[in-house]
C-alpha cells in the first residue's frame, strides 16, 4: 500500500512540474509526511484544461452514506480497480496525478520494521496514478472532493522493501489518463504498468516518519545522517 508520502513544495512549484494551466486552490502546508485523511495537491482535468486542486486523501463515493468510508479508501489495487463498487466510476471518469516528491514503505526486519523513502532519481516529482471523487454531505450538505492512490506490483528496486508500490505513470501517459473523454477499460488498465527502477532511488529513513505528527524535513534524510537519536524500529 501507499500510506504517507511527500508533498514538500507550493501550488505553484507542482503546476509547472505537471503543466497545468489553473491553479483551482488555496495553498496548502508543505507536508514531509502526508497521511490519510491530509488535504493533497492533485492533477485533474475539466473541460480539455489541466488544472491543480486540492483533493482529501482517501476516496469517498458518491453513493456513501457517510465519511467513514475514506478511510478504507487511500489506495485502489490496480488489479481491481476497474470492478469495484467504491472506484469504477471513477476510473472511468475522474481519474487524476497525485504529485510526491516520493513517498515511505516499511520494510519488515527481524526487530520491527524500518522506514525507507522511495524518490525519483533525477529529484522530480513522482506522478502517482490517482481517482477523484464528489460526495455531497447528506447531514451539512457540504460538498468533499476526495482522492485515492492506484498501487500496484512492485519494481526490484521497491520489492526488496514492500510487496506493492503506487503506480507512477511516466509523463507520456498523463495526458492519456487524465482525459475524461478517455473510458477505454482496457486502454486505461494498460497504462498501469511497472515503473522501471532505473528511474528510482530509495535510502532508509529514521523512524521519526512513524508519527503522523513529525512533518519534519529530517523524515527523509537518509538513516546514516539524519535524525539519529530516533532508531527504533517499529510499526
């Protein structure tokens, strides 16, 4: 799964990594440590325009009675996605590109589990593959604009560490994944390949990442000279 990643730069700085037109946004606080529920910068399309907006992370279905649903929904198995309940319509309809300057797997050890963050190696940010949704609140009838992260296989550079990966689509695919007008299920399930690893590059990470509450630049420092005094392993 994909369940914190980083978001370290400005509305502005993400709009001409991905060639947006529109800024749709208030700004949001940099974040070395995104996690479920977090306000996100996302890449969507309306009307043939790329815009950038801000997305609650973990997906809500219109249908949903209420918002508890989200929480089971911060990541859709690329194998699936396209069946089930909670995000076919979405995959067909509202699909969208998550920025992040990379992103945080656990890898089991004998003692606990030890952080690594996982980041392109030119530095750029990563276009994770995503799905949008609205979801009207029947209680205050505010309206939720909720995203979830497309996982999938693996690379050899990631499997060392976890069993999935968010897919990361390459930049000659954004176009094709955010046009709406696009609803082949096939064509689209094509595009969620395997990222190669020669794009990527991993170190370990202090366990300051485990507690959503360190959104501190030192969470990705790598293990050897980052915040030291935090190297227990854990959850």
């Amino acid at each position: 799964m994909c369940g914190r990643f980083v978001q370290s730069h400005d509305a502005a700085f993400y709009a001409d990594a991905f060639s947006v037109e529109t800024i749709k946004t208030e700004t949001l606080p940099v974040s070395f440590n995104v996690a479920p529920t977090d306000s996100v910068y996302a890449v969507a399309e309306h009307d043939g325009e790329r815009l950038l907006g801000s997305f609650r992370w973990g997906l809500i279905p219109f249908w949903a009675k209420d918002r508890k649903i989200a929480a089971r929904n911060i990541n859709a198995r690329a194998e699936t996605v396209a069946d089930k309940p909670a995000f076919r319509d979405s995959f067909l309809k509202r699909r969208c590109l998550i920025p992040a300057d990379g992103f945080f797997e656990w890898q089991k050890r004998p003692k606990g589990k030890l952080p690594h963050y996982i980041y392109a190696a030119d530095q750029r940010p990563l276009a994770l593959a995503g799905l949008w949704a609205n979801w009207k609140d029947p209680e205050t009838g505010e309206w939720v604009r909720t995203c979830t992260i497309l996982t999938g296989d693996p690379n050899e550079l990631v499997a060392d560490i976890h069993d999935r990966m968010p897919v990361i689509l390459p930049e000659s695919a954004w176009s094709d994944w955010l046009d709406r007008d696009n609803q082949d299920r096939g064509y689209l399930e094509s595009l969620l390949s395997v990222y190669p690893q020669s794009e990527m590059a991993e170190h370990p990470v202090a366990t300051l990442v485990n507690k959503v509450a360190n959104n501190l630049p030192e969470n990705i420092e790598p293990l050897e000279t980052g915040a030291t005094g935090q190297l227990e392993l854990g959850e």
